[in-house]
C-alpha cells in the first residue's frame, strides 16, 4: 500500500500553518519559561532564604514542603491549561490548514 505523499516544503510556507507555528511556540516558550522559573525557585530559595522556607504554614508543613507540593499543582495546571489552549486554538488552526490544503 503507498504511503500518501505531502509537498512538507509547501505546508511549511503556508501562512496558515506560519500563523500556528508561531502561536504555538510562543505559547510553549513562554509557559516553559515561566514553569522552569518556578521550579528554580525552590532550591534557590531555599539556598538564599532559608529562613522564609522554615516557616511554618499548617502544623508541621513548612513553606519549603508547600512550596514543593504546588509544583505538582501548577504542572497539573499548566497541562490543562495546555490541553484547553490545544483544543480549542491549535486545532482550530490545524483543521483550517487542513481544509485549505485539502489533504
């Protein structure tokens, strides 16, 4: 059975498919960012401020451990943000090319 063959160099100029591209790096630049940002965070902190990261914030759960803990929260944040931004742009966008590029 052949495989359908596509003109990748044709795609590649289409203004469509520039427009997802350059959304869809912007979006994953600046969220990659921002999560690598906040996750640095907690060795940095707690190497330059390791009196904020004693306090305690509920019984024996410091900042330093709730800190920690949210990371887990806004990965699972992000990832759904990102899954919402997909499905609602990108798909968007990718069925447009789609329909323009009849494939």
């Amino acid at each position: 059975m052949a495989e359908k063959q596509y003109d990748w160099a044709t795609i590649a100029k289409n203004p469509k498919f520039v427009e997802l591209h350059h959304k869809k790096t912007a979006f994953l630049f600046g969220w990659w960012i921002f999560s690598t940002a906040y996750y640095f965070l907690l060795p940095i902190g707690a190497a330059y401020a390791p009196g904020l990261y004693k306090i305690k914030v509920l019984g024996a759960i410091n900042f330093g451990y709730a800190f920690a803990l949210s990371q887990f929260f806004v990965s699972w944040a992000l990832a759904l943000y990102y899954a919402k931004v997909a499905n609602e742009d990108f798909d968007r966008l990718t069925r447009n090319l789609i329909d323009e590029l009849h494939l």
